[in-house]
C-alpha cells in the first residue's frame, strides 16, 4: 500500500515529539549514559529518515519544500548502516539545534495538507 504524503509528515512529526519525549529534562551527559533512550531516539530519527526518503519519491514538490532532506536521509543511513560511528554529541545538537526547526516546519506543511 502507497502511503500518502499527509501519513509520511504524520510520521515525522511523531517521532519528532517523541525524541522529545524521551529527552525531556536531559543535558548531552544524562543522554550518553541511557542507552535504551539513546537507542530510542536513534530509532526515531531512522523513522524521520525514511519517511523524508519516501515523500521525496512520492511528492518531490512537497519534499522541496523542506529545503534540502539529503543531511537527514544520510543521517538515517548512518544510524543504519554506521551504528559503530555515531557520534552521541552529534546527535544531541541535533536534537537540540535543528530537530525543533523541522518539527515546526513539517507541522506548517501538514496544515497546509489539510
């Protein structure tokens, strides 16, 4: 079953908050020493990835949109592919600096589906 633009950005926005979730109240030390949250949040960020990924197949007008998603489909390929390089720390900035920027820009484009 083809999954529709409206359904991907939902995804996004998901995991998006759910990151948030699982890191609420922590600083980058507290985030390297809980594994399970960090596997979690990197779950989460594949899940980004992937749906980034597919709206750009499915909706390439929609996805340019978004500005260039290529940092983060590479983002999920490393959290895949080269789970021995991640860097918690670039992660965490990623988390902190450019995960709330998405999250709101996502959410803007999804209203507009409406």
């Amino acid at each position: 079953m083809k999954r529709d633009s409206k359904v991907l950005l939902d995804d996004v926005i998901q995991a998006s908050e759910e990151i948030r979730e699982y890191t609420a109240g922590m600083d980058l030390s507290a985030y390297r020493n809980s594994r399970v949250r960090r596997r979690a949040v990197e779950r989460c960020f594949t899940i980004i990835g992937e749906a980034l990924n597919k709206l750009k197949h499915h909706d390439p007008d929609l996805t340019a949109r978004l500005g260039d998603p290529r940092e983060i489909v590479d983002f999920r390929n490393l959290l895949t592919h080269g789970y021995h390089k991640v860097d918690d720390k670039e992660v965490w900035d990623i988390i902190t600096d450019d995960l709330p920027v998405l999250h709101a820009t996502v959410s803007d484009l999804r209203k507009g589906l409406q």
